[in-house]
C-alpha cells in the first residue's frame, strides 16, 4: 500500500491543462493530452500528492461525431451540465480581454483516490452575469473558434487560474503547464512578482507533448496587444515568447525550470528543436485501474492483490493460469463485438482475430496505412480471417483527417466480402476502454518521429492486448520483437541514414508481413504462444507504463 506523499508539503502544485478527461459525461477533453491530465489526477488522488487541477468547463463540449453513410465526418454540438455533477462556487476573478473585463467562475470537482486521498478540479467558467453574450461563451467550445477565440480561452485559463486559485486562498508552491495553452500562467506570475523571471522560473514545469511544430501556439502581437492588452511590458513579452510573434511553447520554455518530454524519443526530438534548453523525459503512464477492463481485474484481484495501487505486482503476471488469462481476454472481447455489432451492420464475429485502431484521426497517424496494398491485404486475409475495428475524431477543420476517415469507408465497402471492417462513431473515453481491451491486436502506425508518447498502447498492455506499433514515442522503450509485441519498420537509428520512401516502404512490407507470417499463424496455430505474448504485455509492458511510475518521477525530479 501506497504512503502519503502529503506530508511533503501543505502548499500545492497546480496542473493547468486545457483538457481533462474525468468521465465519459464530462466533455472536456479532445484526446490523449486531456486523458493524460485525468490520470495525473486520478493518480494524484490515490497517491495523496498535494495537487490542485485547472481547467475550462467546456460547456458545450469539443463535438459530438455522426457520419453520412459514405463516412463524412457530421459534427454536433456535445454539451454537458456542469451543474448537475460540479459543485458551483462563489468566487469570482476578473481578467481584461479587448479592454473589457470579464468575470470568471469555478466549479469544483473532487476526484477521490482509493485510498482516501482527494484532488480538486477547478472548472473556469465566463457564463456569469454581467459578461457580453460574447465574453460567455469564452469557455463554451473546446478548441473551437478562431485564433482570438483561442486566445481569449488562453487568457481565461492561464491568468484566470492563477488568480483563481489565490483567490480561493490556496497556496502553491509549483505550477505545471501541461503543454503550451497555459503559458499565460507565467506571464501572470511575472506581473505579480515584479517582473522577477528568476523567480517565476524557480515555480514553473513544463510538459511538451508534439515535435509538430505548426501545432505549438502562436499569436500575432497586434491580437495580443489588441485581446490581452499589456499584462507585462510588451518588450519582456517579446523577449520571453519570440520577437514576431508570441509563441507559448517558447514562453513556457523560457519560464520554466523543469521541461520535460513524454518520451525518451521525444526528448531527443525536443531537443534538437530547441537547443538551448535542458529537456528531460518523463515517459508517460495510464491509470492501471481505469484502463483495466472488469474482467482483468478480477483476475489480477485475485492473483496478485494490491496491484491497482502497486503496479509493479503485475510483473508477476506469471502466476496466473493461461486458461484464465484466457477467459478474461474473451469476456472483454465478446462485450466489444456485441457492441460492435449493435451499432453496425458488420456482423463480426468472437473467433476472428481482430485488429483495434482508434485514435484522433490526424494524417500523422496514418489511419490508413494498412490499406496501402489492398491486393496485399486480400493475400494476407487468406492466410487466417482479420477483422479490423476503427475509431477516432477529426478536428473540424482538418481536412485530411476528415478524408482519411472518408476512405476507410470505402475501403470497408471494397473488402467487405474478405475482411470485416468497423469505423466505429464518436470515440471517446468509454468506447477507448472498450476497445483496447477487446481486441487481440492493438495497431498503432504513427509517421515517426510524431507520436511524442501515445498512451493507448499502454491501455491495450494493461489488457493483455498485443501491440504491433511504429518504433516511436513510448514503444521504443517498451518494444522487444517477439516478446513484448512487433515492430513495424525501421527502429530510430535505421531510420535515421534512410530515405523516407524506404522507410515507408520497409513499414509497409513488415505491417503485412508479420501479419501473413506471424501474427495470424500464432494467433490461429498457436495459442499458448499467444497467451505468453499476452502476459508479456502485462508483466513487462503495463508493470512499468503506468501513471504511478509517472507521477512518482514527476515528485521527485520536479514537484519536490
Ligand atoms: C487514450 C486515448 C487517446 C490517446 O491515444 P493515443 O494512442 O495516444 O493516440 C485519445 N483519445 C481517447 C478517448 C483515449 O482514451
């Protein structure tokens, strides 16, 4: 059993994070940035670390995702009520946005950890009375709007949370910024302690999650000076966060004394972008509990207890039955075929070996790269049946993403007669738990070196699901051929002296051609191989690819 970190201090640390996912009816997060921030928190609950989130409420929510029969992409408005599951409070911050002021509230969430521990979530809120009808949607749309939109949300998180919290009279004595929206929380910090950079750096983290450098958040000064006004002198500003325009990577980089990345492939690629900084890497984890299905906890429950609170344990996967890891693995499969075929026509059946792919669908992570040899495909499906179930969101205006969505569908009615293909609605944090445990195979085909981390697979492990992945973010540390999963292409220092089409073609060829030659003949042929690949996953993977790993390195390189 877990100690009590709280005795380290009295005074807290402040996760601000634009997204949180805390359950499936709280639309507050997009994807695996925000579901990370709920694991940080469950974490910090169970651990009793002395930690305080922020966040927006999101009213109405990121979206809610339909298709037309032909798979484009309909987006509906996901509202949730904060009032029927937050605790309104009575506190109310200013912040100025266009030389207005706009009045901002919280609402408390308590995340309770099993073990008696509990986390605060604030929720900002500009619904309040006396704001524009304008000033009171600020907080309505997860990552909705325009670039003033965005930064008005920025304001309202960043200099709203800071004053916030101190006007909820808690004390902090570390602020983490979990990526770049909440940057504006140091250039509140500077206003208030004199402009003492040194100081403000000795309270701020920095967690960066993409190498992409187009999704780093930058504003125009004319927006800034118009929206935000001059919170600190506007030389300073320029000085910390670029000199053309205001880029919050950069400010949080030069406002942070603890920078990390999500990976140790990560931090060797934020590196490189930004030379001039020390970047350490904290890999990330997932909440062991959360994401592990009823039927795996059982299981664990009653072979290695304790372990939802010690992960470690599950390194001692081995002392469960085969036949039982077995029978958890189809318990959590039949429940996502059942799902599946209530709200498809795919008619998949329990015996097939089926391929899981869901995330949010952005071209980088190449939702479609199994179908780049369709006739290869066909070949591949003779040699055992696939089933392959997909899910994941678009942003609204990615384009591609929306189009990469469009061509599974025709793809799935192309195969239909050799290949059972799903593209399942409106992936979020339920249907995510559904499915990286229910499928044998978790696929993951990111274009190296952009997935910073990625979590899912992590989830799938916790399940005794295989994961067959790109040697990138976390599955560089976590993959061993053949004993931990499958590799697919290149590993980095290949990559590294090779052309890009023959690193995609190298992908290409291993993705069908362990399928052909060893996943489907040891799914079908050999099962208790399998299930020792499935005890590997938890043993090896999930025992050290979690959140307690995570957040006990967070304490001691960071927070203490
Ligand atoms: C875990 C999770 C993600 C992140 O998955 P990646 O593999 O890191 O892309 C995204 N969305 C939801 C709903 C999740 O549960």
């Amino acid at each position: 059993m877990v100690g009590s970190l709280s005795v380290l201090s009295k005074d807290k640390i402040a996760y601000f994070s634009m997204e949180i996912a805390l359950s499936n009816n709280m639309h507050t997060y997009s994807g695996g940035l925000g579901v990370l921030a709920g694991d940080v928190v469950r974490t910090s609950a169970d651990l009793k670390i002395p930690l305080v989130a922020v966040t927006l409420v999101s009213r109405k929510g990121y979206f809610r995702q339909e298709f037309t029969p032909d798979g484009r992409q309909i987006e509906l408005p996901d509202p949730w009520n904060p009032e029927e599951m937050l605790e309104p409070l009575p506190n109310i911050v200013t912040v100025q946005v266009e030389g207005r002021d706009v009045r901002v509230k919280a609402w408390r969430y308590n995340v309770r950890g099993a073990t008696g521990g509990v986390v605060s979530v604030y929720f900002l809120d500009t619904d309040v009375d006396g704001n524009s009808p304008e000033d009171r949607e600020i907080t309505s749309y997860l990552y909705g709007g325009d670039e003033r939109y965005r930064l008005k949300q920025e304001i309202v998180l960043g200099i709203g949370g800071v004053r916030m919290l101190e006007n909820l009279g808690i004390n902090i004595r570390k602020y983490h910024m979990n990526e770049g929206h909440s940057s504006l929380l140091a250039v509140e910090l500077l206003r208030k302690y004199d402009l003492d950079v040194n100081r403000v750096r000795s309270m701020c983290i920095f967690t960066t999650h993409t190498p992409i450098e187009a999704a780093h958040d930058k504003f125009p000064y004319d927006i800034i000076k118009e929206v935000m006004g001059e919170i600190i002198p506007l030389d300073l500003l320029k000085k910390l966060g670029g000199e053309d325009e205001l880029n919050m990577t950069l400010l949080a980089l030069k406002l942070s004394e603890y920078i990390n990345g999500v990976s140790k492939m990560h931090r060797m690629v934020s590196q490189e972008m930004f030379p001039s900084y020390e970047i350490h890497s904290i890999t990330n984890g997932v909440h062991s509990y959360t994401w592990t299905c009823e039927s795996f906890r059982k299981l664990y429950d009653k072979y290695l207890p304790g372990w939802a609170y010690e992960p470690e344990l599950l390194s001692r996967v081995d002392i469960i039955p085969e036949d039982e890891i077995w029978q958890a693995h189809m318990e959590a499969k039949r429940r996502l075929i059942d799902y599946v075929n209530s709200v498809t026509d795919a008619k998949m059946d329990y015996d097939t070996l089926t391929i899981g792919f869901a995330r949010r669908a952005t071209a980088y992570k190449r939702h479609t790269l199994i179908f780049s040899d369709i006739e290869r495909l066909r070949r591949v499906a003779k040699r055992g049946r696939i089933q392959l179930i997909f899910a994941g969101k678009a942003h609204p205006r990615d384009e591609l993403g929306k189009k990469m969505i469009e061509e599974i569908f025709r793809y799935k009615q192309a195969l239909k007669d050799e290949i059972l293909i799903a593209y399942l609605k409106n992936y979020n944090v339920g249907l995510a738990a559904m499915m990286v445990s229910g499928v044998d195979v978790w696929l993951n085909t990111p274009l190296p070196p952009l997935e910073a981390s990625g979590t899912s697979g992590m989830k799938a492990a916790h399940n005794g699901v295989i994961n067959f992945s790109v040697l990138d973010g976390w599955w560089v540390e976590g993959w061993v051929e053949g004993i931990t999963g499958w590799a697919i292409g290149p590993t980095p220092e290949e990559r590294a002296c090779m052309p890009l089409g023959e690193q995609i073609a190298m992908e290409i060829n291993d993705l069908y051609g362990k399928l052909e030659h060893v996943i489907i003949p040891m799914y079908y042929g050999r099962r208790g191989e399998w299930i020792k690949l499935m005890k590997n996953s938890i043993g090896k993977l999930a025992s050290h690819f979690n959140s307690y790993r995570m957040m006990y390195r967070y304490v001691t390189e960071a927070y203490l």
